[in-house]
C-alpha cells in the first residue's frame, strides 16, 4: 500500500470527497430489570473483523490515520450545503437519538471521519445502524464495540491500549480507518470489503444488508 493511500485514495462504489468548507425505594423484580437492562452494555448481534499479520508500512499508516488530532469539521461547498445536510441527516435519525445536540455532534463527526477516510457518510450511517443500531455502548458476542463495533485488538495492533473504543470520535475513527484499509486490500470492492469488516468474508448477507440500509434509509440529500 502506498502511504497516504487510506486517507487520499478513493474506491468504485460509496465515495464523497469533501471539497474544503469548514465547520467546524425497593423496586419491583420489572421495575429492578428494567433499570439495569438501561444501565448494561448494548449486545449487539454483529460479527467481528478478524485479527491479520501486518506489514510494518501498512501499520505505520494505519497509526497515524488514527492518533492524528485534527479538528473534527464539516466539508462542503458552503454553509446552506452543511447545514442542509446535517438537518436532513437529524430528522431521520432523531427516531435513533431524541437528544437534538448529541445527534448533531454524532452527524458532524460521522460526517468528518467518513470524509477524511475517503468515504461515503451515508454510507457509514447504514454500517451503523446495521452493527450498532445508533447504540453507542452496544458490545456484541465476539467483543466489538460502539458504534461502529471495533474489536478491541485493533487499539493493540494500531493504536493504543488507552485509546476508549466508546468514546464517540475514537470508535469512528477506528471504524472508518479499518474500512477504509479493507477497501484499499479489496481494491475498492465493497461487497468484499463490507465482509471482511463484518468477519464474514465469502458470503453475502452482511453486505447485502448494508446496501439495502444504505440506499432505503440513508440515500444522499436530494439537491435543489
């Protein structure tokens, strides 16, 4: 892989470049049940990527892709685009999360990691919600986590063991930096990119179900 090629390359299918406007008392057992199933990690039922031999120039890139500190900010042409997007992109996800402020951070920053790594943000929204369910403490079975579910070796292999993989912005991060490395080793072949992020290379339910999310639910903001 040629270095730079994670952040500055593009692939065939989902790609959006930005174009450089910044933005920057005693309960009852129900009653007891429900208080802790609000409080306990979300289980999510997604797979998991699986841990890979990496050549030193691949890690080298892959770290500084996701310890680099830049600002979080929004691309666009210009002000009305940004704020056209970020409404539009509010309204359907406000169902997910009713908080107005913490839905607009979670857009802008899906928004500046889907970009700075080369990729669609409503194609990011659609791997979200197909892993996650918008859940920011969702952990599946395999131990994936967030958002975007990220296995924890990645902190080891690429980053750092400090590094909280709840945390909104370092979970993008991580997750649109291993999509993009995936789509980069499939030579921009999404279907098998999707597998691989999912674990589930070879077959086709997982990719298909991202597409489906991605073209019904989280469609580009029509212009006009």
């Amino acid at each position: 892989m040629r270095r730079g090629s994670i952040e500055d390359s593009g692939f065939r299918t989902g790609l959006r470049r930005g174009r450089g406007f910044a933005f920057s008392s005693i309960l009852n057992p129900q009653s007891a049940l429900l208080i802790l199933a609000l409080y306990l990690p979300f289980v999510a039922h997604a797979g998991a990527q699986r841990e890979e031999a990496l050549s030193a120039s691949v890690r080298a890139v892959l770290q500084h892709s996701v310890t680099d500190q830049a600002a979080p900010k929004l691309a666009f042409a210009n002000r009305y685009e940004a704020d056209k997007w970020l409404n539009e992109m509010s309204r359907r996800l406000q169902a997910r999360m009713p908080n107005r402020p913490a839905r607009l951070e979670f857009l802008s920053t899906v928004h500046y990691e889907a970009t700075r790594a080369g990729l669609d943000p409503h194609l990011v929204l659609a791997l979200i919600e197909v892993e996650s369910g918008f859940r920011k403490y969702a952990v599946s079975r395999a131990g994936a986590r967030g958002y975007m579910q990220v296995m924890p070796f990645w902190t080891r292999a690429i980053g750092s063991p400090e590094h909280n993989l709840f945390h909104l912005r370092m979970n993008l991060r991580y997750g649109c930096t291993i999509l993009r490395y995936y789509l980069d080793i499939e030579k921009g072949d999404l279907h098998r990119a999707l597998a691989r992020y999912n674990g589930s290379l070879g077959k086709h339910k997982y990719p298909q179900r991202v597409h489906a999310v991605w073209q019904k639910k989280w469609r580009p903001v029509s212009r006009g």
